[in-house]
C-alpha cells in the first residue's frame, strides 16, 4: 500500500508539473550564463557577418593621384564592419573610379575622379546603374575624398540592401 501512495503522489506531481510550467521552471536549475550566451554570441557574429554587403572596386586608369584614390578606397573598404570587399561572381555593390589628370601638363597635382555605384547581380549579367557623382581631388584631399566615396556607398547599400 505504501507504493501505491507513492506512485500516485508521484502521478500527481507530473500532472501538476505539466499543467503549470511556471512550477516546473522554478524547480529546473539554472543554466550556467556562459553556455547560453556562447550559442548566442556565435549566432550574433554570424548574422554580422551576413549583414556584410559585398563591395566591388574596380579602377583601371594609370593616373598616380587616381590610382591613390582607388587604393585608398579599397584599404578602407577592406576595414569595414559593414561592408566587404569582394571579387566573387555574386550580387554585389560596385564602385566604378574613372579618373583622369586634370593639367595633363602638370602630371601628379590633382585628378578628376567620376564614381557610378551599380547593382551587380552575376558576371556577365546586365549591371544596373544606381548613382554617381564626379569631382576633382589633389594629393592632400586623397583620404576624404575616399571616405566620402565610401560613406556614400554605405547609404547606397543602405536603400538598395533589399536587392541582397
């Protein structure tokens, strides 16, 4: 008789355990901070990382400053939390750079410098055209002129992050 009271209290306990899960988390031991948030950080770091925005530069003109200004955007680019450089056959951001010498005569004192951002879905597919903007740039201005171009293509991805 003494198992039959047991089993029964202990049917009752289960019952009760299932009817009400606030009892039943209340008696569960906590799970130690680190485990949890170990899954969770890497899951975090994981969704950053697909956040990233792919972000093509491409540049082929021979002029020293706007070869200076090319380089300059990639290595910012490169750092980046939000975007990343890539050269993949994927849907990705692209930064054309044309520049030219503006004094032919006087080689090396500033460039002109004309940026189209595109929308990229593969090679060899039609590219389409999202902005663009122009502008002159010497020796001394290199590193803002690379830090606009690059601001304005975080806005660009921005507006267009849905095409990702």
């Amino acid at each position: 008789m003494h198992q039959s009271v047991r089993a029964a209290l202990l049917a009752l306990a289960v019952t009760l355990l299932a009817l009400h899960p606030a009892l039943a988390q209340d008696k569960a031991p906590p799970a130690p901070p680190q485990a949890a948030s170990a899954p969770a950080a890497a899951r975090d770091a994981d969704k950053a990382a697909a956040k990233k925005i792919p972000v093509s530069v491409e540049h082929d003109d021979t002029d020293p400053l706007g070869a200076r200004l090319a380089y300059r955007l990639k290595e910012l680019l490169g750092r980046s939390s939000l975007m990343q450089p890539t050269n993949k056959d994927e849907k990705k951001l692209v930064v054309v750079v044309k520049t030219k010498e503006e004094f032919p005569g006087r080689p090396g004192l500033s460039s002109i410098y004309s940026v189209s951002w595109l929308f990229s879905s593969r090679e060899g597919a039609l590219r389409y055209f999202l902005a663009s903007e122009a502008g002159i740039v010497d020796s001394t201005g290199i590193d803002q002129a690379a830090e606009t171009i690059l601001g304005r293509t975080d806005k660009l991805a921005g507006t267009y992050g849905y095409l990702f």
